[in-house]
C-alpha cells in the first residue's frame, strides 16, 4: 500500500495535470472578474472539444459523426454568443 502512494506523489503527470487545472481555475475567475459571464462560460465547454483531440491524439480513440456533430454543435454555439455581444 506504501508503494501505491509513493507512485501517486511522485507522478509528475499527475501533478502537471493539477498545476494546470489550479491556472485554469484562477485564469478563470480572474476572466470572470473582467469580462461578460455570458461570453466566458460557454468557453468552459471548449474543454470538450480538447477532450475530443486529446483522446485522439493520445489513446488512438475513434472520432464519430456524432462526435464531430457534438463537437460543430458546441463550437457553433460559441461563435453565435461572440456575435450575439458584439450586436447587442
């Protein structure tokens, strides 16, 4: 069990992986601060899109139709917020 934990401690992708989480989360408050919550929420579900690339990249998983249309429906939704702040 010792062992087990050492592995974790010591994991410098895990603790990459928390580093980066923690600057994300305080870039994002600190853009919440700034900016329009309608337009910066919405950018939280780009996270999927990167989802979608990196477990292509990294895992060799399949990219669907589906998967591509979540992805179009996500991005498109994006681009009609921005356009929507900027006619307002």
């Amino acid at each position: 069990m010792n062992k087990h934990w050492t592995s974790i401690a010591f994991n410098w992708r895990l603790a990459l992986g928390i580093v980066t989480y923690l600057l994300s989360s305080v870039l994002f408050v600190k853009g919440m601060s700034n900016g329009e919550l309608s337009i910066l929420f919405p950018l939280v579900s780009l996270g999927y899109v990167c989802t979608l690339v990196w477990s292509k990249l990294f895992f060799k998983e399949v990219i669907t139709t589906v998967k591509l249309a979540g992805v179009g429906l996500i991005l498109i939704g994006i681009a009609f917020l921005g356009y929507g702040s900027q006619h307002h």
